[in-house]
C-alpha cells in the first residue's frame, strides 16, 4: 500500500512535462503580450484528499489589449508550506502532510497568491476499479469500439464500450482465467500490463509506456488483488474543464485542465485520465494530454470525456480582417443581435443587405416553397411603402401555399410514407393523415399541441390519421422492437439515441438504461388489425396480456352464462343432473372470477421493458431521469408526451427552432439538424436560447419563428460575398445560396413554363409540394434528392447537385416539351410583338427579375443572329431554366 | 447478439426487418477469430503502398443480395444434403478447383481468375453489409462513408468525356440506394447508365429526343453564358462550383459522340451480344466493358436478385447461367482484347448464406463466409486464397474484410489507402482505416 501512494505522485505530472516538452520547442515569448496588467491562476483554491493526492495549476496572463494567454510553462510556483503541500516547477501541488499551505505563482513581474489544503493525507489504498482502473483503460484506447469495447471483444478479451459496464468489466477481467490475463503472485507479469506496454506482442501497439502512470495502476491493483468495483463510491457528478472557453490566436497554445467533481464534494484533477477531441480539427487541435492548438480562423468546441462525463468548451479564433465596426451595428430584431455579437467576435464582415428583388423571390421561395409570378413581383417593387417586406412576410405565412409547403416540411419529419409490408392503410390512409396534418398547418396548430396529438395518438385510424405515424413506425412489431422509440427522439427532439439501445453513447449522457426507460413508454402501444369487413385498424394502450386477459374474460362470461342457461333447462327433480349443473355453474364463475383478477394484476403492473443486458425491467422514465407521473392502467405516452413538450425541455424547443433556421439558412444552429446534445453545441447559443424563448414563449407558434427570421436583418442579407467572408459556412454573414429542393424546382420549372405536371394518381395540376408521400413516382423528383422518409433523419433530403441532375436540366424531354407546349407560357407570350415585352416576361417568370441591359442587348445579339423568334426565345427560356439564379435560392 | 438465420422465414429477413436491426452487428466469429486484430497487426507491420498502379481501371460485378458460396464456388459436396443442396461440383480448368455445375464457363475461365473464399465480416444486414463492403467501413446502413467508386472518382477526377465512376445500371439497392459518395457530395456519385438490355437503350438525357443544329447549341450556350452570373458575386459556395462544372460537363457530354459511343451498345456485333448473353445482366457485363475501353476508372455492374430465402435452388437454376455466361464472356472478352492486364475485375455479394438449407428451401444472409472472384491487372489466375469449414459455415483459414478488399483495389489504382480526405468541416479522414492488400492475389 505504501508502494502505492508513494507512486501515485508521479501521476499528474506526465501531461504537463509533455506539455512543457512540446511547449518548449515550438514557442517563444513572442506570442505573449507585450504588457500585462495581472495573472490568473485556476483553480482559485485547491483541497486535496488522500495520500500525496495532486492537483495542477493553469496560469493566464491577461494583455493590456485583454488579451489571455496560457503562461503556465513560464511561471515559477513557490509553496510557503513545503512540507505541507510540495509544488513542482510546472505547477504540480502535491499533499505531503494535513495542513494548508500558501502558493505563489509568478510571471513577468506580477505574481497571484492561491491556497491549497489537504486532508486525509495519510489514507493509502488500491488503486479504485471504477474511478482508476476503468479511466485507464478508456483513456488509453483499451475499451474503444474498435478494440476491446467492441460486442466481440478483440482476442478473446473483451471489455464494455468505454467502460460502461464496470461490473461486466471486472467480471471479464478476473473471472475469465484462461490466460495470465490478471496474475497477483506476479503482477508485472499478467497480460493486462505486459501487453500494453507490447512487452509480448499486441495488436493494438503500446499504449503506455513501461512505470508510466498508467502502468502503475494496473500493477497496483493487481497487486492487491484486483478488487472490484466498490458500490459505495460515488459517481462523477460533474466534469469542469479550465480555463473554459477562449479566444486564442493560431500559434497559441492552450493547456486545458480536467477536474472531475464526484457527489460527495471531492474534486480531482483528472486531466490524465481524461479524453480530449476536437469538434473540428481543421480548426482546432487538441492533443490527447489536453493542449489546445488553433489551426485556422473560426469557432468550434472541444470536448472532454471522462467515465460517462461530458464537457465541452468554446474556443474561438478570430478571422485577421480589418471590419468598421459600424458594419455590426444596424440591427432589425433579437435575432440579429446575437449573429452580429458573433460576427464582430469572430471578426467577420457581413454581407449588405440585399435588394428588394432579391428578397421578394428568396421570401416566396423559403416560405411558401413557390416561385413569385410576374405581377407579384412587380407589386412588390412598385410598393412605396417603407414595411413593405414586413407586410409580404406577413402575407406569405397566411397564404394556401405556405400550408402546401410546410405540410410537406412537417410530413418529412412525421414520416408519412406507404410502409411497404405493415401498412394496412394503403394509399388513402396515408393521404388521410397527410391531410389531417394540412389541417393542423392551415389551422397554425401550436407545435407542442400538434405534437401531442401524434404522440399520444390512439383510436381508429379513420376518427385518428394521425396513429399513421404509428402504423408506419410501430406497425405489427412490439414497439419497443420497433422504430418508434429512435424516431420519437429524433423528431421531437432532435436527439439520436439509437447507440443508447446496445451501449452507452459514446457522445452523450444517454446510457442503456436510459434508452429502455425511454422505450417503455411505447410499450402499451399495441396495433390491432381487424379484417377490413369487421373493422378499421385501432391503436390500443394496452399490454399485449391484458388484451389477451380480457379476450379471455369475455370467453368466461360467455361459457358462464351458457352453464346458466344450460342449469335453468335442467329438470330440478333430477338431483344428478342438478348438481352437475350446479356445480358447472360455480367453476365457470370462479374462472371468471380468477380471471378478472389476473386482469387486475396484469393492469397494476408499471408500463416498462426488460434491458437485455442487465435482464432488469425498465419502467417508463424520460430522459432526463426525472420521475414519471402515472398510475399503472395509465397510457403512459401522456405523460411522455407532456414531458416532451413542457416549456422546461429544452430540447423540444430547441429542436424545432434548429429545424425552422435551418430551412431558412440552409445550416442549422446545430449541425447535424437532428443531433442535438451537449458535445454538440449550437453556433450561436445566445441565439438559439433567444429564439427557443421567443418560440415557448409564444406558445409554441412556428410562424412566430418564421417572422422573427425572415424580417431579421440576417435573413436580408445579401448572397454575394465581401472580402473576408465568403470563407464561413456557420456564422451567417451573408445568405448562403443553395440549390432548390426537388419539390420546388419542379414547380418552378411549370410554374414559369406555364405546364403543369401530371402525377399518377392525382388530378393535372397537383403541385409537387401538394404530394402526400414519397411513393409517387418522379423520376425528376427523386434525381433531386426528395425525402423517401424511411427514417426522421433530415439528411435523407439531399441538396446535393448532382451531373445527372445537370444533364436533366439540359436535355431532359419534360422541359423540352413544356417549352413546346402549345398552351404554355412561352407561346403564349410570343403572340405579344413587342421583343422588349416579351423578353421581360419571360426573365420575370423565371428569375423573378427584369433582365440587365448587358442581358437584353446580347439577347437581342442572338435575335438578329437570322434563328426563327420562336426558336431564339424558346433557346432564352432554355437558358434562363439552366442558370443557378433559377435553380438557386440566393 | 447475432440472429442466426437458419430457422427463419424469408419474410423475416427481407420484408419484416426492422431498420434498427443493423445495430445487433459486430460479433466476429463464433471461434473467436478476431478480424480488426489481424488487421492492425498488418497495419503495424507497415503495409505501405511499395509499387506503382497495377490497373486503370477496376470493374466491380455486384450479385447483391448474397450469393450462396455453397452452390458456387465454395460447394461442400462432402456435408449432409441439407448443407451441400442440390447441385454436383463439377472439375474446372485449374486442378483441384471445383465448382457447381451449372457454371460450365466459369469452370473453363478459373485459370485466369483468382477464388477467396474467406470473405467475412459477421453483419447479416443487407444494408449495413453493402455499404461495408462497398466502403470497407463500417457504418449505419444508410451509408456513412464513401463507396469505393465515389473515391475514386474523388481521386481521379473527370478525365475524359465520360464520368470516372460507372454504375451499370444502378447503383445496389434494397430500399434506397446504396454504395453512394457519402460526405464526399453529390459530385462523386456514380453515374447511372440503365439497362442495356432495354430495347433501344439509350443513357437518359444524354441525347436530346429532337437533335439540335450546331448553331441552335452554340446559341444556347452563349444565351447561358450571358444570362448565368450567380458565381460571379458568390465566392466558396460548393453547391455553385459544382453547378458550374458539371454545367459544363453536360454539355460536353451531350454534344461530344465519345459519351455517346462510350455506352452505345448497339455498336457491338451480334456475336458479341450474344456472347454475354442477352439479359439484363449479360449486356451490363458487355456494357462495362465498353466503358472501361473508354477510361472509365470505376465501373459497378449490378446484379441484384440473389437474396433467395425461399426455393434457392429454382432462383439459382435461372440465375447462375446467366452469371456463367455473362461473367465468364467478361474475363474471356478482356483478355482478348489485352484489356484484362490493367483491368482489376472483382465480382462479390454483401455476404455468403447460410449452410442449412431452411424450411422453405432457402439459405438465409450469413456474413460469416462467402466468395470473392478477383482477376486482371496482375491477378494470379487458378488460385485460391482462405477457406472455410466442412460446412462452409466459418473461415478457418486467412479471413479477408471488407477494408482488405477496398484496400487492394484502392492499391491497384495506385490511390494511397491512408491518404486523408476532408470531409466538408474540414475534418481529415483516412480513405480506410484499417486493411491489407491481400498479396496472395498477385503471388
């Protein structure tokens, strides 16, 4: 034991020796500031607890600018106590004795003082199995899905998913003797150490080095006797990384600090013991012993992981433009105040706002999913007065197209689409709930009450299209079996917690338990399907046995009151015959009896679904592990559904807010759209928490979001490019032009054409955003990418451009015979003999736009160029279709 | 954690899956062979590009669906009737290789083709196993990761006036499509060519239904060029660079005969059609052979239909002569032509069956064992690399992934395995991170 504690000091002091290492080669003074007004030193205060117990040291110097910079490696630490508290040259403390010592850190002439206690200083013990032999073996790699972490284990030797499981570990490691694995008569020589350090050979390389402190350890605790994990000690409750978020420059250097905060108050510095990433190592590098690099202009987060704890934090490296800070200033709404906080912080020059034309195609096309036509256009510009873009928001958002449109968006999300082989509706039950859903749209259904009618959603599926959503994800499965638990998740909550269903997220908080827990809630949703001539099909909230009991009650009544019958035709002075009958008559009551009291036991029993891995039954349980409210015969999805959608869940808010930017911006304030979790947090948090307010606070109105956005002065923006931006892609300098989606670039091409599409099934003139599933048949649709909705993912929706798609747009026969048709736009318009009216139109009807002069005279070029006028228009129409200011929203 | 499909219905697998089945992947081998370990230790060893391309261009047969190693080239006349099924091995042109009778040509053509019959990765997911073997990733089954032809698309670029990356005549496909460029972008997705065996076949959209006048085309272009200004004021927006070069590429396409010819089969004699057979799968074989002649570097002939569940043995009465003929007229019609020695054929399915034949005479998905043919580009004909048990139910000797097969193809193009690529965030990403060539190819 003593050999223990007198190793374990050396622990700590390995990443900042690297640190220093690295440090010293590649830096000079030169990138710290010139002048320094004071020094900060974190933590503010330190205790330490047990034997010879450590903890680090960051030292920030702050500029006369305000600039902070990491002198850590170039301060000097002094201990006024040494016997008490040792402190190295790289600022290690060290617990020597009970007591409490001064330490006084110096650099350039300023120096801070901070204290340090220690108590418990004698208490020696092994290494613990949870919190030292489990973050070993995840830190070093040993426990990754590629290795040993995953389900097969690697080499016979198998570990849980970075640890997850500490139990299985333990058992795994020391029960599964069928080599030296573990060897406490010799523990140097067992496997577990001599294979890491690739003293024999190992797949996986050296991990550690040989008396590194990983290695001691493992040794340690073999040592003595490779104990288990302990059940009275605490979990980490909190994991804090100094110094927090930075702005930091390319060339600095940053060390971070992992402090893990346990239940019982205890604070350790796990900096070693802790996995560091980058969320963008193009912009930021992070080395596995925590020191940050920044590569490029930019933001992203790092993030730390430790037993199950994630943290992350900001770092920001401002862009090297020079920007007059009046460009930040003008401001139309909150939602511009944090974009342009971000793009000043970042350094960042927006982009002007754009023109009145720009705005009215680029309004018509993101709301209503619609090209303007001519005389909308021409309205909008001859408009003098000076809300005129408020007013067009306002009138779009009330329009019948914006309900075609956003239905769509909804249906997308809600997944309506013809299951191929569980979907018992067929073509009508899945207009049905697509019209159901248009209702809600047209009628501005709150979010949170639209989302509680599909979540809780039972009945017949005529009275209730909406259990569509449960036919498609549910269908003849038992829910938990089924897709309903991940989709739910991922639609309402924009959270993917589908890794959680066979091991803890390796991303997030979200463990095995969790995700059963979640399950649970669907696991009364039972669909019953009736042969069509005795009835529609019905979602019931009942167990799969206490639908079967109450079958069986039902049978009991029936043979009861057939015994009854039976009894009452039996001649009285026939005692035999009497008695028999009799006697029937009480064993079919008691059956009923006892089986109404099975039913009562069936329905007390909580809502909940057995873990596959623990075998333990997990009942109904949000998420955020807050306790449920329901009796047991309850459908549990009430209360999931008020969980879900209750003001505090920030997810729910949050997600659809992510969704409502991203349609309008093309990226989300979180990307993905639908991965919303703490290691992957927003682009603008202030932002997104304003916005998340506005929208709880509004009562969950999408069309509230949609006006704060579109009359924000960052969705004015213009799409072109000033110098020094059009490197970003997250922080909304500018309006990012993107390609159509598919349903909307088919419209467009008739609707400036004047041909409508004809759909199979639906009446001529359907619009493509008016389609109700994806199973209609386009090939023009699915060339550009429209959702099949097979899962809730918004990625299924594919913006990419695409040769075919170019090749389509060239030659395709569609458009060559809508530029033909007899009854289209273009013929129409040629019987008008003025050049310059014509001309005009047709730029109008497809770029929204009347042409540039530059655009008029080589048009008139090619019309004196001796082609037939029909030809020559027709070949400017062709064009105009082709150009991305038609195919692009810009 | 893993379903073993011997006493499943068809019903079970292809229609009733549920789409979170793919995440009960990942157990390896019932004997605990450990594929990763083999392959880090290689990685360990070194196993760095040594020598320059071997091919220009690779061409990937695709029997999607799983084709059973059992009744074709791994047959296990020896096992129990409910393990060997229903058809005799017949001798091949290489001594001691036999295969099933019903592929007489192939048993002619094994001398120039190389047999592994150790593919393995222990996923039975449709899904999931293609865009593993496609990629040699692994990932969800909605295809995290490039494919291999969207790599070398990436790696190659548009070189001549046919697209770099081929797929004849779609891509693999249960439900949606597999085998796509993944964060790569749209740009590197295969080009579809449809069914040559359509009557008139034509690439759609590449020829205008009414031909054009050279001065109508010249005029639709300078009317584009004039009016077509939006990258002007935008700068770094992909979406528009790609626009811009596949604008341009469309319309070299459709105005040059090289694309044109490079897919008219009708240029090909009748024998020659004949030859391949004329079925969808046959002129696909030929089709692709027509590409590579016009530098295509990556061309992918799909034949999809293997997935028999129920009644293999009437499925695979119908579908391996077709196979034979076409495939085999394929190495045949290469070598001829002198087109076989810097052409890489592989031909696989996403995974083997298994080796019981099931309740209704099927063989279910069994990702443990399959085969793989290689040939061309330097590939030692006659050989056979890995073997399985007396069952064909496990790999017993040298087990090849799916990151050792990208590997090797990746190598003969002389595209460095390790390379990174950045994903749009910037964020660096090696081709493969794991794998070998299988060296035994060439030896």
């Amino acid at each position: 034991m003593i050999r223990f504690a007198r190793l374990i000091h050396r622990f700590a002091v390995v990443p900042f020796l690297l640190a220093v290492g690295v440090a010293g080669v590649n830096l000079t003074h030169a990138a710290l500031p010139s002048k320094i007004t004071r020094l900060i030193v974190q933590p503010s205060a330190i205790e330490l607890s047990g034997a010879e117990a450590q903890h680090g040291l960051l030292v920030t110097a702050v500029g006369a600018d305000g600039q902070l910079s990491d002198v850590t490696r170039w301060s000097q630490f002094s201990s006024k106590s040494p016997k008490v508290i040792a402190v190295s040259t790289n600022g290690i403390c060290r617990a020597l004795a009970d007591g409490r010592a001064e330490i006084t850190v110096s650099f350039n002439g300023k120096s801070e003082k901070i204290f340090v206690a220690a108590t418990n200083s004698a208490l020696t013990g092994p290494p613990s199995f949870r919190q030292d032999v489990i973050p070993v073996l995840t830190r070093f790699g040993c426990s990754a899905g590629a290795c040993h972490g995953k389900l097969a284990g690697q080499n016979g030797f198998k570990l849980s998913l970075r640890g997850y499981a500490p139990e299985l570990d333990h058992e795994w490691l020391t029960t599964e003797v069928r080599t030296r694995r573990i060897d406490p008569a010799s523990p140097a020589n067992s496997l577990l150490v001599l294979k890491p350090i690739a003293q024999v050979p190992h797949q996986g390389g050296e991990r550690f080095a040989e008396g590194s402190p990983a290695y001691r350890v493992l040794v340690d605790w073999i040592a003595a006797r490779a104990p288990g994990p302990n059940t009275n000690e605490t979990d980490t409750a909190r994991l804090e990384i100094l110094p927090g978020s930075r702005v930091l420059r390319v060339g600095d250097r940053q060390q971070l600090l992992a402090r893990a905060h346990y239940a019982d108050g205890r604070v350790r510095d796990v900096t070693w013991l802790t996995q560091f990433f980058s969320n963008d190592e193009a912009t930021v590098a992070v080395t596995p012993e925590g020191v940050v690099r920044p590569l490029r202009a930019g933001e992203t987060a790092v993030r730390a992981h430790f037993q199950g704890q994630v943290e992350v934090i900001i770092i920001t490296i401002p862009y090297e433009n020079k920007v007059a800070p009046g460009l930040f200033v003008a401001k139309n709404n909150l939602v511009d105040e944090p974009v342009f906080a971000k793009l000043k912080a970042l350094n960042i020059p927006p982009s002007p706002p754009c023109d009145d034309v720009t705005f009215v195609r680029r309004s018509y096309l993101d709301a209503t999913g619609t090209l303007p036509q001519p005389e909308q256009v021409q309205g909008f510009l001859a408009d003098p007065r000076a809300d005129k873009r408020a007013r067009l928001v306002d009138q779009l958002l009330a329009g019948p197209e914006y309900v075609d449109y956003w239905t769509l968006v909804l249906a997308d999300l809600l997944q309506n689409r013809k299951e191929r082989d569980h979907d018992v509706r067929g073509a009508k039950g899945v207009r049905s709930f697509h019209t159901w859903l248009r209702a809600q749209v047209a009628a501005n259904r709150p979010w949170n009450e639209l989302a509680r009618e599909v979540i809780t959603a039972s009945g017949d599926v005529v009275a209730q299209p909406q259990i569509g959503y449960y036919i498609t994800l549910v269908g003849e499965k038992r829910a938990e079996e089924s897709e309903i638990t991940d989709a739910v998740a991922l639609s309402f909550l924009g959270t993917r917690i589908g890794c959680a269903k066979c091991h803890n997220h390796p991303l997030e908080k979200f463990t095995q338990d969790d995700y059963y827990h979640f399950a649970a809630f669907f696991s009364r949703v039972t669909m019953k399907r009736e042969e069509p001539a005795k009835g529609v099909t019905k979602l019931i909230t009942e167990s799969k046995e206490a639908d079967e009991q109450k079958k069986q009650i039902v049978s009991a009544e029936k043979s009861l009151a057939e015994a009854e019958a039976a009894a009452a035709k039996v001649d009285s002075a026939n005692k035999a015959e009497t008695d028999k009958a009799v006697k029937k008559v009480a064993e079919q009551k008691k059956r009923l009896e006892d089986t109404k009291l099975q039913l009562v036991k069936v329905l007390a029993k909580m809502p909940s679904i057995t873990q596959p891995r623990t075998k333990k039954a997990m009942i109904a349980q949000p998420l955020d592990r807050t306790a449920p409210e329901f009796k047991p015969g309850d459908d549990p999805r009430a209360p999931l559904a008020a969980w879900i959608t209750s003001p505090k869940n920030e997810a729910f808010s949050g997600a659809m807010v992510n969704r409502l930017w991203k349609h309008f911006f093309s990226v989300g304030l979180v990307e993905q759209v639908d991965d919303l979790r703490a290691s992957n947090p927003p682009s603008n948090p202030e932002l997104w928490r304003a916005l998340s307010q506005e929208f709880v606070a509004h009562g969950y109105d999408l069309k509230h979001v949609m006006r704060l956005i579109m009359n924000s002065r960052t969705y004015q923006l213009s799409s072109s490019t000033v110098p020094g931006n059009a490197a970003e892609r997250r922080f909304h300098s500018h309006y990012y032009a993107r390609r159509l989606p598919a349903e909307v670039l088919m419209d467009a091409m008739s609707q400036a054409t004047g041909v409508p599409d004809k759909f199979d099934g639906y009446p001529l003139g359907a619009r493509a955003i008016q389609l109700p599933e994806p199973g209609v048949a386009s090939y023009f649709l699915t060339l550009f990418g429209r959702s099949d909705r097979v899962t809730a993912c918004a990625c299924e929706r594919s913006g990419a451009v695409t040769l075919p798609q170019l090749l389509h747009l060239q030659s395709g026969d569609e458009l060559t015979k809508k530029l033909r048709a007899t009854d289209g736009r273009l013929l129409a318009l040629l019987k008008e003999k003025d050049d310059a009216r014509v001309t005009r139109e047709i730029f109008l009807s497809t770029l929204g736009r009347p042409p540039t002069t530059a655009e008029q005279s080589a048009f008139n070029k090619a019309l004196a160029g001796g082609g037939a006028r029909d030809e020559v228009y027709a070949d400017l129409f062709w064009a105009l279709l082709n150009t991305k200011e038609f195919a692009f929203n810009h | 954690m893993i379903d073993i499909s011997l006493n499943q219905t068809a019903h079970r697998y292809c229609n009733g899956w549920s789409r979170r089945d793919f995440l009960r992947v990942g157990a390896l081998a019932p004997l605990g062979l450990s594929l990763g370990g083999l392959l880090s230790m290689e990685k360990m060893a070194g196993a760095a590009p040594t020598r320059g391309p071997r091919a220009k261009s690779v061409l990937l047969v695709f029997l999607g669906g799983g084709i059973s190693h059992h009744d074709s080239f791994d047959m296990k006349t020896d096992a129990i009737e409910e393990i060997r099924g229903k058809y005799k091995s017949i001798a091949s042109n290489v001594t001691g290789t036999r295969v099933c009778e019903l592929l007489p040509k192939m048993a002619q053509t094994m001398d120039k083709v190389a047999l592994i019959r150790s593919q393995m990765h222990g996923n039975d997911h449709h899904e999931t196993a293609t865009n593993w073997v496609l990629s040699g990733r692994f990932g969800t089954p909605f295809g995290d990761h490039p494919a291999m032809g969207a790599v070398v698309a990436h790696e190659t670029g548009f070189t001549g006036k046919v697209p770099p990356y081929v797929a004849v005549p779609k891509n693999p496909s249960f439900t949606w499509e597999l085998g796509r460029s993944a964060w790569l972008g749209g740009r590197f997705e295969s080009f579809k060519a449809g069914d040559p065996n359509a009557k008139e076949f034509k690439v759609r959209d590449l020829s205008m239904a009414q031909p054009m006048k050279p001065e109508q085309q010249e005029r639709r272009q300078s009317l584009l060029k004039a009016v077509d200004h939006l990258s002007r004021t935008i700068e770094g927006n992909d979406q528009i660079a790609t626009y811009d070069e596949f604008q341009r590429k469309a319309a070299e396409m459709i105005l040059s005969p090289d694309a044109k010819s490079a897919f008219d089969i009708e240029k090909e004699n009748e024998k020659t059609r004949n030859l391949y057979g004329r079925n969808e799968f046959g002129q696909s074989c030929l089709l692709a052979r027509r590409l590579v002649e016009s530098g295509v570097r990556f061309v992918t002939v799909n034949s999809g239909g293997w997935d028999h569940h129920a009644k293999i043995f009437e499925g695979l009465d119908k579908k391996l002569p077709q196979f034979d003929q076409g495939f085999a007229a394929l190495i045949n019609d290469l070598s001829d032509r002198g087109l076989l020695k810097d052409t890489l054929v592989l031909c696989m399915g996403e995974f083997g069956r298994t080796p019981k034949v099931n309740k209704d005479a099927g063989r279910d998905h069994w990702g443990y064992a399959g085969s793989i043919l290689f040939a061309g580009a330097g590939v030692r004909g006659g050989k056979i690399i890995g073997a399985t048990d007396k069952t064909g139910s496990t790999v017993t000797d040298r087990p090849v992934s799916p990151a050792d097969i990208c590997h090797t193809v990746y190598e003969a193009l002389g595209i460095d395995p390790r390379k990174q690529l950045l994903t749009p965030e910037g964020r660096p990403v090696e081709i493969l991170a794991e794998g070998a060539t299988v060296n035994e190819l060439y030896t």
